[in-house]
C-alpha cells in the first residue's frame, strides 16, 4: 500500500546524521514505506542486510514500548517464531511479534553511490575516499573534464561535479519500482562554467601573475643579498670577496624558487645599488 514517508529521503537524511559511522534501519521502520521500496534498495546494493534486531515495538497495547525479543524454533511447526514477554501488564504475557521487525539493514555513503556508479557508468574499483567522502570518478562537460563526489557536508549527503553541487534527496528517487537517478540535471551540473573564485576565498599568491610572484621572489633574494653583504662588509672583507662568498651560498648557487643562478658580478652590481657604491 502507498506509504507516508518519502524512502529516499528518510534513507539520506539518516546517513547524513550520523556519517561517518554506518546507518541502520530496523524492520518497523519501514512498515510505513511504500511496498517493493525496501526490496529495491536491496537489489540496488543501497541496503545490505545485518544482523537481526533483539528488540521491536511491542504491539500489545496503545504504548507500543520498544522491548526486547526472543526468537525460538517452535517444536511443533519447525519455524521460528518471536515474542517478547511483557514486564508492563503481567495479564500481556507473550505478546507475538513479527520476524519482518526483527529484520535489520545497513547503509552508508558507499552504499548510495552504487546506483550512481552504475548511472554513470563509472568503475566502482576507481573510487576512492576523499576527506567526508567519496571520490566517484570522472564526467566530461561542456568545459572538461569534471570530479564527481559524493560526501557529506552540514548533515546533507551532497553530490558534486567538478565545482557545482546538489542535494542527492534531489537527484534520487523511487519511480515504477525502481531506484532513478535523474542524469539530466547531473549532466547540467558538468556543463556549467567553472565559478571564478571569491578573492576573499584566495590566497593573495594564488591570484596574481607568474610575473609578479617571479618579481616578488627575485626581490626577496636581493634583499638576502644586501643583508649577508653588510654583514660580511663588517666583518673586514672586501667587496669582491663579498661577491665571490654570497655567489657559492646555497639560496644563490642551487635556488629552489624558480631563479636561475646569478654570479658574482651580478650581485655586486646588486650589492652596488644599495651601498651607493
């Protein structure tokens, strides 16, 4: 019969709270899912079943409590058949339950991306997990090449491509008895330019020119320059021999910051400027 809760969005909404550890789903939560929905999710691998429950809503009363279940193999039909013996109202005694309650399952942020995987027909032996989630793969868009992830952000399971991102509530959903993924708009989303960054969001080096970190970068040498030079100046050498010294320092003989190496005669003429010489 047609049910009250949404299963998709009951599902992502439970991983999300409690990622990253994985999220269980017990029997009776799913009596008031539309009918075939926990079967689909099970054929989809979103659902992997676990151990059984040991304990259920007790049907005996208008409390409903949760309380434990014993399972035996009853002797006279050789099935197996549960109850759970009421300590509430002694005049219950055992109250029967259904085994279907007792039925456990488990899912994650893993589990979720296999119907997407095979959406997107992305290899699921390439997945790899990325900081609070997972990396699927890779889409081409109008503009490139773009990552597909998976993760989870401010309690909402969120799928990103390249640097666009959506709700997966949005983009997942249980239609004519199967589980769809809506690869439209995931095919929008890799077709979208990429956002330009914020500044605020940048790092100042990461904004200007190579001729401009370059510049930056030479002056910062230049200014070691002058400041070994007066040092070595105080200590009684003479300019030349100046040179000759700073030339064979590593920050100027095997520079890691992308300037060629200058000689002697290169720095003295930087020494010269900041002297007056």
């Amino acid at each position: 019969m047609p049910g009250f809760v949404d299963p998709v969005l009951f599902l992502v909404d439970r991983i999300a709270d409690v990622h990253p550890a994985p999220a269980y789903f017990a029997g009776f939560e799913l009596e008031e899912w539309d009918d075939g929905a926990e079967g689909i999710l099970v054929s989809q691998g979103v659902f992997i079943e676990t151990t059984h429950a040991r304990s259920a809503r007790c049907g005996g009363c208008e409390f409903q409590c949760n309380k434990s279940v014993v399972v035996r193999l009853s002797k006279s039909t050789g099935l197996w058949a549960a109850y759970i013996e009421c300590d509430e109202e002694p005049s219950h005694g055992r109250v029967p339950a259904e085994l279907e309650q007792l039925r456990r399952y488990q899912a994650s942020v893993r589990t979720l991306a296999q119907p997407i995987l095979k959406c997107l027909k992305l290899a699921a032996a390439h997945v790899m997990e990325v900081g609070n989630g997972l990396q699927l793969g890779h889409i081409n868009g109008r503009f490139g090449e773009r990552n597909v992830d998976l993760v989870v952000r401010d309690r909402r399971v969120l799928l990103l491509v390249g640097d666009q991102e959506m709700d997966l509530g949005e983009l997942m959903s249980l239609k004519g008895g199967k589980l769809a993924i809506d690869k439209i708009s995931i095919k929008r989303l890799s077709n979208r330019k990429p956002r330009r960054p914020r500044r605020e969001d940048v790092d100042d080096t990461e904004i200007q020119s190579p001729t401009r970190r370059q510049a930056q970068i030479r002056a910062e040498r230049n200014r070691q320059i002058r400041q070994h030079g007066k040092r070595l100046r105080k200590a009684g050498r003479s300019w030349p021999q100046i040179s000759e010294e700073i030339a064979g320092m590593l920050f100027i003989a095997s520079p890691s910051n992308g300037l060629k190496a200058i000689t002697a005669e290169t720095i003295r003429r930087i020494l010269a400027t900041s002297t007056g010489r």
